[in-house]
C-alpha cells in the first residue's frame, strides 16, 4: 500500500523524525548495563578480575585498550581458577587474557596464531599444549591478529593496509603492553617475566617481536616461522598444483606412502642409527628406479607421472630455466605430509589466497593465478615482505636487552621452509660475531621426523617454554632437548634428543 503524500511545509519535520529514529534505538533493544558478577567464591582477586570491565586503559601508550568483559572462572582437570578478561585494542585487536587467581608465578606468555590467525582459541581446560602454561601458573594471553578471518582466508586484507601492519607486526606487541597493564592494574606490579611462544604464523610472530620489539620479551619461542613469505607462499602454491590430484593418476596417499618407504629405506642408516628416520634429509639422494613400476601399475610401485611430480616437490620451485627462485622445503622423510597438509578440505587453495594478498595493488575477487608465472609473482611481493617477513638477521639488540630464543623446525615439514630457517640463523651467526656469541642468546634446533609445528613420525613434544624459561633465569643455554612422540592416548612411546643446529661453515 503507497503511503500518503506529506503537506510540503511538513517534510522537514518527518525527515527529521525518521533520522532520530535511525539514531535513537527503540528502549526495548537498549543495552542494559552489565550485571554484577558474583565473586563471592573467589576471593579478593576473584572480585578484582570482575571490576576490570569497568577499568579505563584507554590511556596506555602505544595500546589504547577496552575491556569488553572480565569474569573469575572456576578451575576443572588441573586448571586452577583463573580471571578470563576480552577487549580489544585499537584498531581491530581482540585479545583474551587469562591469569591464576592464587599462586600467580608473576610471568606471562602471549600466544602466536597459526595461518591468518583471525580469532580466539578457547581452550583454557583442554589437554592442549596451548593450554598447559597456565596450569603451570603464567598468565596467557591469545589474540587475532588484528582482524576477523577464519585461518586460512586473505579476504580481510583487501585493500586494508591497517590491517596488513597489525597482522604483520604490531598486534603481538600492543597485546603484550596491554596485558601487562591490566595485570599490573590487579596484582599492582607488572610480571616479572614476559615471553612469547608461536608456530608457523605464530613463529613468525615470534621472529618478528625479538626484530621489531626487541626489549618487549625476555624470550620468544619461534616454531616453524614462516620467514620467507615470499617463498612459503610460492612453496604452498607449488605444491598445491602439483598434488591438486590426488588420485592414481596423480600422487595419492599410496604413491606417498611408497616414496616413503624408500626414501627412509635408503637413508636412515645415514646418520649412523636404524630409527625409521632421516637424521639430516640434506644428504639424503633418492634413487627412484627400484621403486618404479616395472609392468602394470599398482598401489606398490610409482608410476612416470607419480616419480616426475615427486622430484618437483623434492626440487622445489624453479623457474623456465630451471633454476630456483626461492628456497625449498620438501626434503627426502616429508613425503606423508604431502598428503596430509594439502587437501582439499585443508590448504589446497591457501596457495591462492596468500597470492592474492601478497601482491600489491591486489588483484580483483576471482583472480587465479598463472602457475606459469610463479617467479614473475615472487619478484612483486616486496610490499608484503616489508610488512610480514622477519627476515633482519641482525638481533643485537634482543641480545642486548637480555632476550633469548629457541627456534625449531621439523625435518619432515615440507611447505614452511627448512632452508629458510637455516639460512636465517647462518644469517644471524654472520652478523651476531660467530656462533659461539649466537649461541647465547639464539638456539636453532632441528627435529627429525617432525611434521609442520609437530606430528609426524619422530619425538614431537617438546617443553619448549620450560627450557626458555630456564634458559633465562639461569642464563644457562639448553645443550639439547628431550621430547617424545606420544601414543593414542598422549602418553610417550618413545624419546628422542636433539642438539643445537651448527652450521656446515665450521
């Protein structure tokens, strides 16, 4: 039905009455002020977590921060009972904050984010890794990056270079002061100590603070960095055209599962131990022809195509001349994560949604790339380098200001970027006045049979804040660590020791 027409002299006023409307929401959709939350069961500091929602930190410097909820939680499966504090830090930064209400051990570890990050993980009582820190008294703290995204789509960076710095190096930082401030604000004094821990984009988070944020952290745990943007996207990229079909008659999980065997068959006996794994896949030399098929095809042998395609992987990117342009990963022991990181469900487009934001201006939505034209894309990523890519050797001043680092790699991850590592601490050594100086403040260690951040078939659990932690209290550098790879049901099935990555300059 058409509304009737309004007197002219009366349009003014109904145009008026209309924006009020949009302005003022009906009273029956108001925000109530939040309730008061009853701490009675938590004591003292129980009550001062609850007030924190009503806290001004909007005056921290470089952190500009609102507190959007505060609660004491009750402790469950060797949790004890903790504050759990949300807000979010200007611009687009959510963080989660969560300390022990009794016995507090006065430090503090914030948490990297894997991917593109994008939100908060919740599990403060799981049987997680992510979760043990505070069983053991830290405070924790987990954030997203600085946008909202699931883990592995770019589309939040279109066109938002705000975004792009918060997620490329300013968010672990104002999280870090900003916790630091609220747990001052409850305990009166800020921790004693401030670490930071992260894998894949959580390590290059963490690389990152130790360059940019150097007197931030007294140490910083990297796994798995993701160094070489540049290059981690084009490996993804590559591999994922490569492994796109994963049928017989492209690679399946039978031609992995075969390349495997062989592969191990050939060169376990390397290192001088029969263990099922390549000590250093570096001198490792795969000899296809006893594992090709000899007539009909089966599920036991590789086939021309099966064989071609794993030596790509082996070989990495290269260009029409065949040279490399960017540093490999997918050495000889990694051929089950292959299968088991690219599918279809997982990251097989991840390649293309880390090109899309990776090239400036972006291309337009729906844009796929040219496999053709990988090292042309390579030679266009600089602006995301210098937003992403903590690539500075130099770490004088981490070193200067007390800081210590622990950064590992698994030999059987085949898409983060095993040559980038070590060409970064090489990097690091040159510049840092020899190994012996690097060594005291930067710990590289390399983990045979360990997927990307763990699984796989070597030992994969490592107490890596532990040692960070003892590293910097005692100011004694861990010779080596000792981890295991944990059973059905998590309990260790066997251990395994590694030492300290040198390098082959010696």
């Amino acid at each position: 039905m058409a509304l009737p027409r309004s007197p002219r002299n009366a349009k003014l006023p109904l145009l008026a009455s209309v924006a009020f409307t949009f302005l003022s929401p009906p009273a029956a959709v108001a925000q109530e002020p939040p309730r008061p939350v009853d701490t009675s069961a938590f004591g003292k500091i129980g009550a001062a977590c609850a007030e924190l929602r009503y806290a001004d930190f909007s005056t921290i410097e470089d952190a500009m921060t609102q507190v959007t909820s505060a609660r004491p939680v009750a402790g469950a499966d060797g949790t004890p009972d903790y504050c759990e504090v949300e807000g979010y830090i200007w611009r687009a930064t959510r963080f989660r904050l969560r300390f022990p209400l009794e016995n507090w051990n006065r430090k503090m570890v914030v948490q990297g984010g894997g991917g593109q990050t994008g939100d908060l993980p919740n599990d403060p009582q799981a049987r997680s890794g992510r979760a043990a820190p505070l069983r053991k008294g830290y405070a924790v703290v987990n954030q997203n990056g600085g946008h909202f995204s699931t883990l592995t789509d770019t589309k939040w960076s279109y066109f938002n270079e705000p975004a792009m710095i918060d997620f490329g190096m300013r968010t672990p930082y104002v999280v870090s002061v900003a916790s630091k401030a609220i747990l001052a604000h409850v305990f009166g004094e800020k921790p004693r100590r401030a670490y930071f821990e992260g894998c894949s984009n959580g390590g290059r988070e963490a690389m990152m603070m130790a360059q940019r944020f150097p007197w931030e952290f007294d140490g910083v745990i990297a796994g798995a960095p993701s160094i070489d943007v540049r290059g981690l996207t084009i490996n993804l990229f590559h591999g994922a055209a490569l492994l796109r079909d994963q049928s017989r008659a492209g690679f399946d999980l039978a031609a992995a599962q075969t390349l495997h065997k062989g592969a191990i068959g050939q060169c376990d006996k390397l290192d001088g131990k029969l263990d099922g794994l390549i000590g250093d896949p570096r001198v490792c030399k795969v000899d296809f022809r006893p594992l090709m098929c000899k007539g009909e095809a089966s599920t036991s042998c590789l086939t021309e195509r099966q064989a071609d395609i794993a030596r790509q992987m082996y070989a990495g990117p290269r260009n029409a001349a065949g040279q490399p342009f960017t540093a490999r990963s997918a050495y000889p022991g990694s051929e089950l994560s292959w299968i088991s990181f690219i599918t279809p469900r997982w990251t097989i487009d991840y390649g293309n949604e880390l090109m899309r934001a990776a090239l400036y201006p972006p291309p337009p939505p729906g844009w796929i790339p040219d496999p053709a034209r990988l090292e042309d894309y390579a030679k266009r990523m600089g602006v995301i380098e210098g937003l992403t890519a903590p690539t500075n050797p130099d770490l004088t001043q981490f070193n200067a200001a007390g800081g210590k680092m622990i950064a590992y790699y698994g030999w059987t991850d085949a898409f983060g970027g095993a040559d980038a590592i070590m060409n970064y601490y090489e990097a690091a050594e040159r510049v840092g006045g020899g190994e012996e100086a690097t060594q005291d403040y930067f710990r590289l260690f390399m983990m045979p049979g360990m997927d990307h951040c763990g699984g796989g078939e070597g030992a994969f659990v490592y107490d890596y804040l532990g040692e960070l932690d003892k590293w910097v209290e005692s100011g004694k550098a861990p010779a080596s660590l000792t981890g295991f790879h944990p059973g059905p049901e998590g309990k260790p099935q066997f251990s395994a020791t590694v030492v300290p990555y040198r390098s082959k300059r010696q």
